[in-house]
C-alpha cells in the first residue's frame, strides 16, 4: 500500500478508513465493533492492502480481544474485494449475485489494463476469496449492522446500514468525487441512491470521502447525464463532475446507458477498447 488509509471515527464502535488517494481502486473500508467480533465491510482492492488493513484493525482494536467475524463485500468489483485472501478466517457475506460473480475466474490482464497502479499485485495466480455466506433480500448481519440489497453498480449491490450512528456504508453504490463504472443500471442506480439518502445522514462511499445527501444527489445527476448523453460521450452536460478524477470511464458509462435504454444488454464495446481486448464477437 502506497498511502496508508486514513481512520476516521463515525461514532461508537464504528470507523472508516478512508483512502487518501482520491481515483478508482482507491477504495475505502468500514469498521463496525459487536460484542461478538469485528465486521469489515469491503476489502481494499490488493492482498498487500488488504493485509495492511487487517494488521492495523486487529492493532487497534488489541484491547478488545475480538476476532475479525466477518467481512462484507458490496461488490464482486477487484476494488472492494481484491483483498479478501487477507480475511481468509473470516466469514464472508455477499449477495447471491456477488457470490457468483466471485466464483468466477479472475482476468489478471484486464485487472492490470483497468488499474495500472496495482499491476504489480495482479501476478497470473490472483484471485479473490469465495462467499460463505448470501444475504437474499435484507438481514442484520449483526446486531447493529443491518444488511440492504440495492442494484446499480451490479446487479445486487449489498450496503451496511448502521442506524445507531445513522450511517450507511455504501460501497461500490458510492463514489463521491471519482467517476464510477457503471457495467450495472444506472437506472436503477439512481433509484438506489434515493433509498440510501432515505436511510442515514452519514454516507460512507466506496470511493471518496464521507459525504450526505448532497452528494448522493450529484452521483444521481451524473448517472442522468450519462443516460441524456444517448452514447455520445462528447454530449454530456458540465456539472460537478468536471472535476473528478477517472473522467476516462465516461464513454464506458454513456455507452452502457444507451444500450440499456434499448434493450441490449450487451457488454460495452469501449470497456472492451478501455482494457485493449479489440472488437467484441
């Protein structure tokens, strides 16, 4: 890990740790203390930080004697769950449709087109860890961590809300000043985003710093200015946006929307251009 996470206290017995370097893959990581144990939520996007990360909850944590329970991943993503071989004693929670997507062979050569920064740790014999555990619709994975399904990233995104500190850890939903990359709906992503400023004041996005409301509200007007775009990259309005990092992944996005809009479910052809894998059968 290049730059050590930074930990920022919600409330009790609830962290975050949050990645100083603002870009996809960068992503960050929750911390929910039970009487039972320790939850994580998301695992970073590498082994290294992934055992970084570990070493430094089980270091903070020292005087608890707890174990790390279990991890929560919001997403099959290499961001938020590249680093889940660091967590192999723990439980693993998915939704149904993250766990499948887990169990799939990992492409260590897409890895290393779509994050260069981590090239290094995508060696051919990568791969993420496999679910024990499926959350189906919604459950309290703890008693304080209460487990949501909302697509738009993916199909079946999971995100942790914590009502005794009224926050919600969005994960891979979330991404608050760094361009997301919609391969899901953004259509339903924009409804998904309304459900979460329903839930809590506090947003802990997978990328990006703890926002609110407001910037659920500019993730959503992105999204709609990538559906307006009808595939043409070019013709997105100005916005907030203009200032992101990953501005790269915009004619992935616009792309996406406007196959959706027309019924195709069809796999990005400039996503297929991003990693360099030529023209799509």
């Amino acid at each position: 890990m290049t730059h050590a996470h930074h930990l920022v206290e919600i409330g009790q017995g609830v962290f975050a740790f949050l990645n100083p370097e603002r870009g996809f893959g960068h992503a960050n990581v929750g911390l929910i203390i039970d009487t039972d144990g320790l939850t994580i939520v998301d695992c970073s996007a590498t082994p290294a930080e992934g055992t970084e990360l570990r070493e430094r909850i089980l270091e903070l944590t020292a005087a608890l004697a707890l174990p790390i329970r279990r991890v929560v991943v919001t997403s099959s993503r290499i961001p938020f769950a590249g680093g889940s071989d660091a967590f192999r004693q723990s439980a693993f929670y998915a939704s149904d449709e993250t766990s499948d997507e887990l169990d799939e062979p990992v492409n260590p050569v897409a890895l290393r087109a779509l994050l260069p920064q981590f090239a290094g740790d995508y060696h051919d014999e990568f791969a993420t860890r496999p679910a024990t555990h499926t959350i189906t619709d919604e459950a309290w994975i703890t008693a304080a961590a209460h487990g949501i399904m909302l697509p738009g990233e993916s199909l079946a995104n999971l995100v942790v809300h914590v009502p005794g500190t009224d926050t919600v850890f969005a994960g891979a939903l979330g991404s608050f000043g760094v361009t997301p990359l919609v391969l899901g709906d953004p259509f339903a992503w924009m409804q998904s985003l309304e459900v979460l400023e329903g839930l809590a004041r506090t947003i802990v996005p997978g990328h990006g710093s703890i926002g609110g409301s407001r910037d659920l509200r500019e993730l959503s007007d992105y999204l709609h200015a990538c559906i307006a775009a009808d595939g043409d990259p070019e013709a997105m309005v100005g916005g907030p946006w203009d200032g992101w990092s990953d501005r790269r992944f915009d004619p992935v996005n616009t792309e996406r929307a406007a196959r959706l809009a027309r019924g195709d479910h069809s796999f990005p052809q400039s996503m297929l251009d991003l990693l360099g894998f030529g023209r799509a059968d």
